[in-house]
C-alpha cells in the first residue's frame, strides 16, 4: 500500500487494511461534503486531491461507487488530466519559471 509521511499537511495514508478503511472514510467525506448542487465524477476527483494531494487506489474505486459509473469510467477522466497526480508528491517541490 502506499505510505506517506507529511506531517504539516494533514495527509494520512493507509499502511494496512485498516488505514485502508479509514482513507476511504475520509475519501466519502470528501466527496459528500462538496458544495456543489451536482458531484461529477471530476468534482469528485478534484476535491479529492486537494485534499490529500494526489488520487490513491481508493478514491478511484469510492468516486466510482459514489457517481455509480465504473472504474474504468473514473479512470478515463483521472488519466485524461494532466494535473491529476497518482502517486504522493515529494517532499521537495521545484518550481521553474
């Protein structure tokens, strides 16, 4: 499983399969508590990572369950866009101008 260690950031990755169930806790808050009138599959992932920085396993597999689409569906959006990172970002950030 992945494992990430930001302490600042709030970012609490699952270890085993109990911090499994407890990301995909936070996973259905996230996208429960989105402001929005309509939750697309993209709100979903956006407001997802925001939140923990990046897309795990678990938030394709809940924002599908959510949306009622498959995890193909999800996955086509998710890898269609640049932006969407699926792994935890470094601890070191480079930004060049």
């Amino acid at each position: 499983m992945l494992e990430l260690n930001l302490k600042n950031s709030g970012v609490y990755l699952p270890k085993n399969k109990s911090d499994s169930e407890n990301i995909r806790i936070r996973i259905r808050e996230i996208i429960s508590n989105q402001k929005r009138k309509t939750v697309t599959v993209l709100s979903s992932l956006i407001a997802i990572q925001d939140s923990l920085h990046f897309l795990p396993e678990e938030a394709i597999e809940e924002t599908a369950i959510h949306c009622k689409v498959t995890i193909n569906d999800v996955w086509s959006v998710a890898s269609f866009y640049t932006n969407f990172r699926f792994t935890p970002p470094g601890n070191n950030t480079l930004d060049v101008c």
